[in-house]
C-alpha cells in the first residue's frame, strides 16, 4: 500500500505496473510467448527430422504463403477477443470481400480503390456488428453468426453461386512475388503484426481494449466509451476480414462465396493458441501470430509426412485442446504471479486507467 | 349483451372454413393433371423434382435445364420443383411434401446419402416410383448419374497419352490426385479409375492393381504419386497442392488431377505461384465454363471431364416416361459424359475435341456425346456389377424432341 502510494502515477501503466520494470506479469508473458516458441520449433524439429523437404527455403515460403490469410483474419480477431468478444461473420466477409474484389475490378475499377472499397465494406458490417452487440446487447456469438448468414448469403447471391475470375491478373497485385520471393501479402502480414503490436502495447485504444476485456464495468467507471470501443473493435476486426478476402482472391485470382469457410474457427484457434483468452482481457498479436505459424506449420508437415487429411484434423483438434489446457493451467498459475503485486494493481487501475483515458 | 351473437358468427366462420378446407383438400387429392385426364388418350406426367441446392449455380443449372426440357417436352410432362438445399432435414421435408402431392414419379437429388433410406421408405409406402440421381441411394430408387468408370478411367487414359507424348515417366514425374474428403466414397473412387489408366500409359509410375486401393486415407501410392484433400474447395486445394509441392523435387513433371472445377481452378493457381505451371498437365472435371476457358487457352490444361448438367433435364425426363411405361432400366442410367480434350481423339471412348460438342467461345454444349449401350459394370459405390448405360433412352419419343444427341435422329 505505501508501495503504491509512494510510486509516481506517470509512470504507471493502466494495469497500474511501473512501466519499464520487469514484473511478474510480464516475465510470465515472456516466459508463455517463450513457451509457444519452443512449441513451434519443436515441431519444427519434428518435421525435420521426419522430412528431408521441411527444412527449405521454399518450404518457408509455402509455410507463410498459406499461413498469410489466416494470419490477417486472426490479427483483427486478437483485438475482438481481448476485447472480451469474438467475431465470426470473419467467414462471412472473407468471402464477400473476395467475390465483391473481383466484379469491381473486373468492372474497371482500379485496384488501390477497389481494395479501399472492401475495407470500406469490412467496416460497415464491424459497424453494425459492434452497434447490435453494444447498444442492442445482443451477445457476440449470436450477432457475429447472424452477421456470418447475412454476408455469407450475399456472397453467394451475388455470384449465384459461381466463382468470378479475375479479368485481369494486375488485380492479384497482392500476391505478386516481392522481396525474398516472398508474396507481398506475406510482408503485409508482417507489416500488420508489427502494427497490432505497437497498438496494443503503446497506445491507449490499445490498453484500453485490454481493460474492456478485463473487465467492462471497471472501464466504464474508468470513464472508457465501452459502447464506442467495443464498436471500434468490430468495425477493426471486419475490416481485417475484408482485406483478408482480398488477399485471398488476389491469391486464387478469383473470388468466390465458398472460400475461408474454416476462418472463424480457425483465427480464433489462433488467437486461443498464441495464449489470448475467451474470457477477455488477454493475448497478444505477438502469441497469435506464433498460433496461426503453429497452425500453419502442423498442415504444411503432416501434408509432407502424407498424413491423411482425416488424422490431419484429429491432430489440429488434440493441438487446439493442449493449447487450451495451457491456457486454463495459465489461468491457475497466474495468481501465484501476480499474488505479489495484487494489491498494488487493485488499488491503482482505475486510476491509472482514468489517467491515461483523459 | 353482444358478446354472444359474435360468438355465433364466428363459430359459423370457423365452421365455413373448415368446410371449405376439406372440400378443398378433398379436391386436391384427386386434381392432380394425371387424375384429371384420366380416360382421356392424352396423360400429362406429373413429377415433382427436388435438386441438391439450387442456391449453387452449378447444380442450379439442373433445375434451369429441367425447366428448358419440360418446356420442349410441352404439355406431356409437368414438373413442381422442390430445393434440398444441400441439408438432410429440408431433404427429408421435401421428400414428405413431395408424397404429399401425389407425384406420377419423384426425382430426388441427393445432397447426403444419410437420408436415403427415410425418404425412399416414404416413396416406397406412398407407392411413387422414384429416380435418385448423384448416389445409389438406398436401392429404393432408379439410379441415374454420372460414370466415374469411363469419365475418371478416360481422362485418365487422355492425360496418359499426352504424358506419354512427351516423354514422361515414373522417373521424371509425380503425379497429384485431388480428393474431396466430404463428396464421400462412391464419389471419390474417381481418382483411382483414373489412375488405373493412367499407369497403362505412363512408364514406371507406381501400379495399383485395383481402382480400390486409392481410398479417402490414401496419401502416397509408392514413390510417385501423391494424394491431398481439397474438400471441394477452391482456397483449401490451394494450400493443400501447395503444401504437397514442398515433398515433390521441381525437376520433376507434374500430372495433376483434381476430381472437381473449383479445386481444378485452386490446385493450377497453386501449380502457377509456384512456377510449375509450365511443366505441369492438368485436367479438370465438371465442364464448368471457366475450365472450357483453360481448356481452351492454357496449354497446360489438356483434358476436362464434362458433365453436361445444364442438359440433365433432357435424359431424367425421358428417363421418368420410360420408369413409368415399365420399360427394363439399368442398374445405373449414366448421364452424358465426354473427356473434353485440345484436338486428342481416341476412337471408341469418350474422348473427343471440346469443339464437337462447342461451337466457337461457346461454354453452352450445342451437341451431346451418342448414348451409351447398356452393359455390365463396376457400380461405383455399391462394390458390385450390374447394367450400366443410357441407350434405351433413344426409343423415347420425349429425347429425339431436344434433337442434340449425336447419333438419335
């Protein structure tokens, strides 16, 4: 209690921690971002040893090439799950986004617009998925799954059905070979994870989005827009989605209403993976982008250890399920941490998050 | 004080209602067009249709081409349309609304085999004959279908030959099957007719000796031929070809074979992104107009298994007459099938140039491949033989209407 009362507040973080200082938190983090790491090299070392094609350069690229997609879709999904929420209209844009992409590129429209366009359109479908969960109160599962039937209905009513091919291989700029040989949308996930890293670790939408997580009523007393942030969570989720769709088609070349059917499930499996809880509060774009690798990596090697796509989803199941017991044995573990500083952080966030909040 | 008297008119509302909707239904069970006419030498059929997802604008086409068929039948044939939707359950209601109508025959498309056996009990104890299309079904129906013995064997026999050609071999070349885990098994014995053919043709590729011993939990056949789960979906093949690319040396040539259009499409994006395109053959299957486009301008695209679904209507409906006239069926009636190829011809098989069948840019079939004699064969699904084929179709006066079908005047 004189620990707290003595620190200077400027050099709090919401969580009420001295910025800078290596805390139990954060060694614990360090520690689980460790943990999955060393998940993920270790069934590196699994295929490798097993597969003379693993270890390649072209095998990296094929392990990023396929894991870009997902990578996006998890990125906007990590924001919505900390944020105490989920989305899964994301397989319901994914598509929507791709097939809307190729008919107004093939209707002339150039592409930085038309790519502009499907952003615009992810950000209409968050806008009212986080208006229907905020205001409405309806729960994120029933709002995002009504969301997933309407945009995923359209997608295929647009079309009737029928994939639309790109008239134009210049609209799958997206996918061209850039630096390292590497397609543009791998260096654009890149790009992005960087983003949502400095987002969620130095900003205020950030922390704050960590606090709606935590705890909704406390952000509200803090004097957070709870309504206006969870909107903003959607409306940048969707958007995610929407560029998702975007790569995907530039990727296949056309667009079509059944593509990234699995993207709800797995972006979230990603998120839960890279160490973010369903119960709000916590992850990071860091983890999840370990997750979507881990992911990735498992397809990649089970397909080059021909390993039938029957036992190919039993073992994504038994990996998500270790992964989730990580999370609640993380959960367990946690208190034992963070018992230290508890008190301190008791008494300190609401202050430190109004603080930062004005 | 006035309560009573609307009571009073409305009991007698209700009753005239009640009176009015039995007289109705009365009414209904004996309108139908054939129970109308009856007596009188001209019998319209009537036959009630439910497709697999009309929402798909693929098997839509089937419904489109029914409509087209029944409209150039004229007024001998009238057709109510149901839609499965590609669910158990609303396959299941339909099949109830359909017995409900009182159909002169049912054709039921099939989305799952899992409700077969629930709806055919109910055409069976409504007594309606019944047509399955897509699946065997459970045995209580007329099965019509596509044949993946002649279209998968054949394109396996066309892509062989142009193998061949080139000088390819076991040696230099890897060959790429595209499953579709979730089609189910009768669907998926494609691939292994079709590498029972291929290997007569190319040299030193790993032999099966049955099309059964490539199966759904089959990942690698020997040292040369690999097999991935595309599910039907164009995205999932995409990953899935280029993930397999990973375990294949690019030295090598490539033989690529995915049973369907979509995951055709996706497994040469992925053979293209990873510069493989050039040393690669592929066909496709279906006759989707985007194929007949490859088919036409990729010079990798050398074969497309096609269909001809939008023409369906043209055959079930004769099929239905001939069912109803009680004339002897096939175990498997087989739809028009054709291995669509650049120019390659191979006398006595299905496979032909795409422009026999297409005029020009056309992707709408001006021409259909000749009936096929009945015969025994593999049964694909049902691991046993029977009569397989079409030609009785040609003494059906309904057919020669549409006059397309090569070789029926």
């Amino acid at each position: 209690m004189t620990q707290t009362s003595s620190m200077p507040a400027k050099r709090h973080s919401y969580l009420g921690l001295p910025t800078g200082w290596v805390t139990p938190q954060s060694l614990f983090r360090a520690l689980e971002i460790s943990g999955l790491f060393t998940f993920l090299l270790a069934l590196g070392v699994v295929f490798a040893l097993s597969s003379g094609q693993f270890l390649t350069a072209s095998n990296f690229r094929a392990i990023l090439t396929t894991s870009a997609v997902l990578g996006i879709v998890a990125i906007g999904q990590t924001f919505a799950i900390i944020a105490g929420g989920f989305d899964l209209s994301v397989a319901g844009v994914i598509p929507l986004a791709s097939v809307l992409y190729a008919m107004t590129s093939n209707a002339g429209v150039p592409t930085p617009l038309a790519i502009l366009a499907m952003l615009a359109l992810g950000a209409v479908v968050g806008l009212i998925n986080g208006l229907v969960i905020s205001r409405v109160g309806i729960d994120p599962l029933i709002a995002t799954l009504a969301m997933l039937s309407i945009t995923g209905g359209f997608a295929f009513t647009v079309t009737n059905g029928v994939s639309v091919p790109f008239d134009h291989d210049y609209a799958g700029v997206l996918a061209d070979s850039g630096p390292l040989g590497l397609p543009v949308h791998v260096w654009l996930v890149a790009g992005l994870v960087i983003v949502g890293v400095l987002v969620l670790r130095y900003t205020v939408f950030g922390r704050m989005v960590y606090a709606l997580g935590g705890s909704r009523e406390a952000s509200w007393l803090a004097g957070v827009r709870v309504s206006g942030l969870t909107t903003a969570v959607y409306v940048l989720c969707s958007m995610m989605a929407a560029l998702a769709g975007v790569v995907l088609a530039s990727e296949l070349l056309s667009g079509s209403g059944n593509l990234g059917t699995d993207a709800a499930l797995n972006s979230v499996a990603a998120v839960v993976l890279g160490g973010g809880s369903l119960a709000g509060g916590v992850g990071t774009v860091w983890g999840t982008a370990v997750g979507v690798l881990i992911l990735g990596t498992l397809a990649n090697g089970m397909a080059l250890l021909q390993i039938s796509s029957f036992y190919q989803t039993i073992a994504t199941g038994v990996v998500l399920l270790l992964a989730v017991a990580f999370s609640r044995l993380r959960a367990a573990l946690a208190p034992r941490f963070y018992r230290v500083t508890s008190e301190f952080i008791s008494e300190d966030t609401a202050a430190a998050v109004t603080e930062e909040v004005t | 004080m006035r309560i009573r008297p609307r009571i009073k008119w409305l009991q007698v509302a209700a009753a005239v209602f009640a009176l009015s909707v039995i007289v109705s239904a009365c009414a209904g069970s004996s309108g139908s067009p054939g129970a109308s006419n009856s007596g009188s030498p001209h019998k319209t059929l009537k036959i009630d249709f439910a497709n697999i997802n009309d929402e798909s604008a693929f098997f839509h086409s089937v419904t489109q081409g029914m409509k087209d068929a029944e409209k150039t039948i004229g007024s001998d044939v009238k057709v109510r349309y149901y839609d499965n939707k590609s669910d158990g359950n609303t396959t299941l209601q339909n099949a109830r609304l359909m017995v409900n109508d009182h159909p002169d025959l049912i054709i039921e498309f099939y989305g799952t085999e899992a409700v077969a056996k629930s709806a055919e009990r109910l055409f069976k104890d409504a007594n309606i004959p019944c047509i399955t299309v897509n699946v065997p079904g459970a045995g209580g129906c007329t099965w019509y279908d596509l044949y993946n013995p002649s279209l998968c064997g054949q394109t396996g026999t066309a892509m062989g030959k142009i193998a061949a050609e080139k000088g390819w071999n076991g040696s230099n070349t890897a060959v790429i099957l595209v499953a579709a885990a979730s089609f189910g098994p009768e669907i998926n014995t494609c691939q292994g007719y079709y590498y029972e053919e291929l290997q007569k043709y190319v040299p030193g590729i790993t032999k099966i000796s049955s099309y059964k011993d490539i199966t759904l939990s089959t990942t690698r056949v020997g040292s040369t031929t690999y097999q991935v789960n595309g599910d039907g979906l164009l995205d999932k093949t995409f990953n899935s070809v280029t993930n397999v690319l990973q375990a294949i040396p690019s030295s090598k040539h490539l033989i690529v074979y995915p049973i369907g259009d979509d995951m055709a499409i996706g497994a040469w994006r992925a053979l293209d992104q990873a510069n493989r395109g050039s040393n690669s053959i592929i066909a496709g299957l279906g006759g989707d107009p985007r194929t007949l486009v490859q088919l036409r301008t990729n010079p990798s695209w050398v074969a497309e298994g096609d269909i001809f679904i939008s023409h369906w209507g043209e055959l079930l409906l004769p099929m239905a007459k001939a069912i109803l006239e009680h004339r002897t069926t096939p175990a498997l009636t087989t739809s028009p099938l054709a291995v669509l190829t650049k120019n390659l011809t191979v006398p006595n098989t299905l496979i032909a140039p795409m422009s026999n069948f297409y005029k020009g840019s056309e992707t709408n079939a001006t021409e259909l491949p000749p009936l096929v004699p009945v015969k025994d064969g593999d049964l694909p699904g049902l691991d046993k033989q029977g009569p397989v084929g079409n030609d009785y179709l040609g003494a059906i006066d309904w057919l020669r209407k549409f006059g397309n079908v090569s070789g029926l005047s």
